[in-house]
C-alpha cells in the first residue's frame, strides 16, 4: 500500500472518529454556513428539538429556532459568530412542537485554516436548573414571609399593649371633654391630647402594615439611618419596658441600594432576639458607620469584597451565647428558644436579605457577655431616592363652592366628612353603597366636581364603582380613601383612572391638600 493511500485512509478514520464524537455527543450540536442556513445537526440536537436533518437542511438556524421575542436576538448572535466572535449565552428557543426549552448556548467559527467557512453551535437544555432557581426562589419568599408572621406574633403582645395604652387615653381625655362640654367649658389641651394619641395609633398601624406586607423587594438608594429611626418607632412601642435603646448613628453615613421593608424585617427580627435574651432587662445598642474593609477580611466564613461598607452593628447585654451555637444560629429552623416559642426562621431570613443585598453578616458572642451582630451592605454612590410627594399647603378659596360625593360605608366617616367638607366650604352628597353613589351621579341635577371614593366596601365594592363611574363619565375625577395602605385594589384603582389616594385616617388639612390635587 502506499503511503499516499495510508494517509488517505488514516484522514478517513479521523473523520469517521470526529464524525462520531459530534453524533454521539450528550450535546445538541449543530453546523451551518456564515449565513445561518443549516449544514448538518447531531442525535441531541434531533432528540432536544425534534427536528430531522432533512426537515431542516438549508434553514436558517436562528429564524427555526428562536421564539418571535428572541429572533431579533439570535440573528445578532449568529452575525457575531460569523465575525470570528465565540459567544457563551442562556436563552430560550423554541422545539418544532412548539415548546420553549431554557438552554445555554455555545457559538464559535468554523475555520478552514486561516479562513472562516462556517459556524458551529452547541445547545445545552438547562430547563431543570431553572426550573430549580425559580422554585428555589419562590421558597426563599416564603420562608421570608412566614418569619415576618412569626416575628408579628412575638410582637403582638406589646403591640396590644400599646394600643390598649393609646386607647385609653383617647377614651379618657375623651370622656373628660365630653363632660366639660356639658357644662359649657371648653379645654383644648384634652382634645389636642386625644389627636395626638390618635396620630401615634396612625404610625403605629403604618410601621404594621409596612412590616407584614408581602411584596417583592423594591431596591433604591436610601439613608439606613432613616429606615432604622422608623424601625425604631414600632420597636420603643414593643419591645419589653425593661430594654433600653441605646443609638449612635453616624451622620454622614453613606448611601446603600435595599429595600426598606426587608431593612425593617432586619432590625425587627435582630431586636426581639435580643429582647429574648434579656428577659429581666438590660441594653440594646444600634449603632451605624462607616467602614473600610480590605483584603481577607471573613464574615460568617464569607470571603468579603475589599471597599466601602456601611455598618449596621446590633449590641445586646444578654445571656450571649457558646461558641457551637453561634456556629448554626444562620442554619434554617435552628432555635436556642423553648417549644412554641420560635420556628427557627428569623436569623436564616436576615442571612437571606443581607445575602440578597450583596452584603454581609457575622455574629459574636461569649456565654454571660451579650451578642453582636454585624452587617455590612456595599455603599453606594448616587442621590437618595425619596418616595412620598411633598404637597404644599393650599389654602382653599371658600367663595368657590363645588360639589363632593362621599362613597363610603362607614357612617361615621361619612358623618366626618360632612362636617370636614362643610367647614371647608365644599357641598356634600353622601352615599354609603357603590350602587348608591352611581345612581346619585348620574341622576345628578348640579356636576359633581370629586368623588371621595373608599374601596372596601359591601355590594359591588368601591373598584367596581370607580369602573362604571368611568364608564359614565370618563372625565370623572376620584380620589380613592382606603384603610388599607396604597397597595392591591389601591394600585389597580390608580392605574385604571382614579386621581390620587389618601390613606385613613387623615387630618382635616391632608384631606384638603388630597381634594385640590386631584381636582386639578
């Protein structure tokens, strides 16, 4: 034999070789030309896609194979390979039955010595993994909000206790303008005590509902001394009499991107941890700054990222703990407390959102000498984003008499907002139903120039109602009054045409300001 026809032969081993390593491959594989159109594809390729080389020699590979969304995508992706560029990307494309399968994709030149003759690229189904990230996702959110239910029932003990405090004084100072109204004497002081109990019940029901929210989390630039302050309020009204707060926070502290809600569950959960461990008394200590961190620096077994951190420190003078169980007091349904006492949920939850913020958490603690808590969030620079929108006073022209309806169940919302409108210098129509309110708009014999509308209400509800208002008169202007907070029916009420929202309970002078806004 020659050798012309031994190396002839060996080519065609090799190629018969190389042929099978991409048959056989536990990857999808196919080849196509610089433009796309499709030269040869793999047993993968056939078993992922369900397509034959027959049914698809000649077509373009990424027109065949991407969802509509991704089209535009996967020519750009397939114009850079042709390039000479190799591109590594997770996407989604689309089987010939029509399925979309999550894969990862891996494009490269085809080179015919220094020339490029084609592409190759290998698909891999990565559909599992995602599947598992999301469903690993949707149970970290749960174990999220069944620590914030575990933490409100801890707390639901001072809360009453507050209430019952705030309560009492309304009811007293109450009682005692009442009987000195009878006899023809007026004291101010007991009614502005009876105002200031009832806005310390607002806050205490705001800094509630903001805890137990469910939401997804809402990252922005923010203070953490500002989110610690309103921490603060809820925690001096629940933690135990016998714990002093103690605060340092650093003026100038740094900005850090988080979510308020998940910084609030933060301090709640590290706070009645440390009540917990001080149940004859003793000392919590807040403190922020700022800090330099270089490198090798640990947390929690964590390698840190050398730069420029903002400090969340959290002291208590409690029973502290050995050096075995700090080692698992992060583990998931670890707890140092008695049956019924705690489901092991809170410290693993605050591991979770530090984690999420791109932070970092260690604990130190000796038996008999307390525990520290430190966490450190990336600061961030940038402008602080502000939510609430300032409105100023706007005095209102009593000479302008308009019309109001008044949608609200409760009679003695109603009743109040009859005498507020009244001495506003606005004319009041009241109406206690939805179906009510729609039959007095439209038989109307004078315009209405606002609706205040509350959304929870029997019958067809106040949702309901804004909708066939609109349907009347899609000029109608609403202004949406709700218990609740701004979220849910709220959000939907606003996007589907409602002016604005004010939230219960309101001052005589935020009902106004609401009322000129949304009747410009």
């Amino acid at each position: 034999m020659s050798m012309d026809s031994i190396t002839e032969q060996k080519l065609r081993e090799q190629l018969a070789f190389y042929d099978q390593l991409i048959e056989n491959s536990p990857v999808a594989i196919v080849i196509s030309g610089l433009e796309g159109n499709i030269v040869r594809i793999n047993q993968e390729f056939t078993r992922l896609f369900g397509y034959g080389l027959e049914e698809v020699r000649g077509k373009n590979i990424s027109s065949l194979l991407a969802p509509d969304d991704l089209k535009e995508e996967a020519h750009a992706l397939r114009s850079r390979i042709a390039e000479g560029q190799r591109i590594q990307v997770e996407t989604r494309r689309k089987s010939k039955y029509g399925r979309i399968i999550d894969v990862a994709v891996t494009g490269s030149p085809l080179l015919s010595g220094d020339r490029q003759v084609g592409i190759q690229a290998v698909y891999m189904d990565i559909s599992s993994r995602k599947e598992a990230e999301m469903e690993k996702a949707r149970l970290e959110i749960q174990l999220i909000q069944a620590q914030k239910m575990e933490a409100l029932g801890v707390l639901a003990g001072g809360i009453a206790h507050d209430f019952n405090n705030i309560l009492g004084a309304i009811m007293g100072f109450g009682q005692m303008a009442l009987m000195d109204a009878q006899k023809g004497i007026c004291k101010p002081h007991d009614i502005t005590q009876i105002l200031k109990s009832a806005e310390r019940a607002k806050q205490l029901v705001r800094q509630i509902l903001m805890f137990s929210r469910k939401v997804s989390p809402e990252l922005r630039l923010l203070q953490l001394n500002d989110v610690i302050r309103q921490s603060l309020i809820l925690l001096e009204r629940t933690l135990p009499k016998m714990v002093a707060i103690e605060k340092r926070l650093q003026p100038d502290l740094g900005l850090i991107h988080a979510d308020p809600t998940q910084l609030d569950q933060i301090m709640l959960n590290l706070a009645t941890n440390a009540a917990d461990a001080m149940p004859n008394g003793g000392v919590l200590h807040i403190e922020t700054r700022m800090a330099r961190i270089a490198e090798n620096k640990n947390a929690n077994g964590l390698q840190m990222n050398p730069g420029l951190y903002v400090l969340l420190r959290v002291t208590d003078t409690g029973c502290g703990m050995d050096e075995k169980t700090v080692r698992h007091i992060f583990d998931p349904f670890f707890t140092t407390k008695g049956i019924g006492k705690g489901t092991g949920l809170g410290l693993a939850t605050v591991f979770g959102i530090v984690k999420s913020h791109s932070g970092y958490i260690q604990c130190m603690s000796h038996p008999g000498e307390g525990t520290v808590f430190e966490i450190f969030f990336p600061a961030q620079s940038g402008r602080e984003e502000v939510c609430d929108i300032v409105v100023e006073p706007i005095t209102l022209n009593e000479s302008d008499h308009r019309t109001i309806l008044v949608v609200d169940d409760d009679p003695f919302i109603r009743e109040f907002c009859q005498e507020v409108l009244d001495r506003l210098g606005y004319r009041v129509i009241l109406s206690e139903s939805g179906e009510e309110a729609l039959l007095k708009y439209q038989n109307k014999s004078d315009p209405i120039d606002l609706v205040i509308l509350d959304l929870g209400m029997p019958g067809m509800g106040g949702y309901k109602c804004l909708k066939q208002l609109l349907q009347i008169d899609p000029a109608v202007k609403v202004l949406i009054a709700s218990g609740y907070g701004p979220i849910g029916h709220s959000d939907r009420a606003i996007e589907a045409g409602a002016r604005g929202y004010i939230a219960k309970p309101y001052r005589m002078e935020d009902l106004n300001r609401a009322i000129q806004k949304a009747m410009k």
